[in-house]
C-alpha cells in the first residue's frame, strides 16, 4: 500500500498518535489489503464488514484485537482517503464488562509484609500507594517524584497521556530510604538490577511481574 501508508503514517503523527499506535494501525491496515490483494482505494464498506466478519468469526479474534482492527481501519478511510461514509455504519465491537479484581488492605498488608527486599516494597508500595499500573512504575525516573509539591508526575500513562498523582508523606520516605539504601543514580528510579549493580535503565516489565528474585539479584535481600 506504498503511499497511502505513507500518507496514514504522516496523518497519524499530526493527530498526535503514540509511536505504538501508529506502528500497529499501520500493521492492521497492511492485513486488510494483505487479505483482498487490492488497493485499499479500489475497497469500499462491503469489504471492511467482510473482513470484520472474517477475523471475529473465521480467526476468532479477541474483542480487544478486533477493536484495533476496526480504529486502525476507519482512521485509514475516515481520515488518510477521506472517504468516512466506508465506515461510519460499521459497528464497534462489544467488549464485556468484568468487574475489576481489587486486593482488600490485608491482602496488600501481607504482599508487603512478605516481601523481604526493600527494592520490590517500594515497587510495589508505589504502585499501591500512587494507583499506578507496573508499567507506570518501571517508567518512574527521580526527576517525577516532586517532594515540594507532594505530587508523582505519570509522563506515559494510560492513552499515553501525562498526569499527576498524590505522594504520600509515608511512601516518599519508602522511596527515599530505597534510593539511598541502593546508592541509586539519575535518572530511573527502580533502574535494572545486574548482579552486582545497575543498568542505566529501567527494570523490565517482565522481571517487575516476576519480582522478588533475589537469588539472580543478591544485592536486593536487603
């Protein structure tokens, strides 16, 4: 699709889309002529109900999947060719609604009161402490904890949005005592542990979810 992906790629960035959305719209609009062998020009609104009809009934694709199929293909009509009547009648997928699972405070009470390493109580008390995603977490640099104000700065937080949380008094000294005790440097402030040191990153989302391994990390017992 040469130039019109070129032109969904430029439409993207002036709308102010993340890297990660851009790359995969660009992905899913790439499948959908993949899938007809045709100029997404020469298409019209038959051939997205058909293709929309083969990735929830044929492939039997997630809701959340199909969902970026369909955004990811009306940006591409709506905006890039500027033909939005293709798309306006195709219905968004239903997402069932699950109630969110929420540890009680004595379920976080004995999460934290397990954890020996100070590393993974700050990690996870932060998370608690400030609500924030694993994710959010792992992109904490010191710069974001601002003592003065009493405010955590989230740069990259849901719908890659910037926001700020509340600091407790009690987890900015969990934090402080964290960064000292680990004789920690700028700029990140749960960086990636070696087995004697710290990469000049952050941890990964991955070791965050497995945590705690002390014996890969023997630095971190403490």
């Amino acid at each position: 699709m040469g130039h019109v992906r070129d032109r969904m790629d430029a439409d993207l960035r002036l709308a102010g889309r993340a890297e990660s959305t851009r790359t995969s719209y660009i992905s899913c609009a790439r499948r959908f002529v993949k899938h007809f062998m045709r100029s997404p020009e020469d298409m019209g609104e038959a051939e997205v109900r058909q293709f929309m009809l083969h990735i929830t009934e044929e492939r039997r694709l997630a809701v959340g999947s199909r969902l970026q199929y369909l955004g990811a293909i009306k940006f591409l009509y709506g905006v890039t060719l500027g033909r939005p009547e293709v798309v306006e009648s195709i219905p968004w997928p239903r997402r069932k609604r699950r109630d969110p699972v929420v540890p009680t405070r004595q379920e976080v009470e004995r999460l934290l009161d397990a954890t020996t390493s100070l590393y993974w109580r700050a990690f996870f008390l932060t998370a608690y402490a400030a609500g924030l995603r694993r994710m959010e977490v792992v992109a904490l640099r010191a710069q974001d904890i601002d003592s003065h104000t009493g405010l955590i700065r989230v740069e990259h937080g849901k719908g890659d949005e910037a926001r700020q949380v509340r600091l407790d008094p009690s987890l900015l000294d969990v934090l402080r005592t964290h960064w000292k005790h680990h004789g920690l440097a700028r700029p990140w402030l749960f960086p990636a542990p070696t087995r004697t040191g710290w990469r000049n990153r952050p941890i990964s989302r991955g070791a965050a979810t497995a945590g705690t391994d002390t014996q890969k990390w023997p630095h971190l017992k403490g």
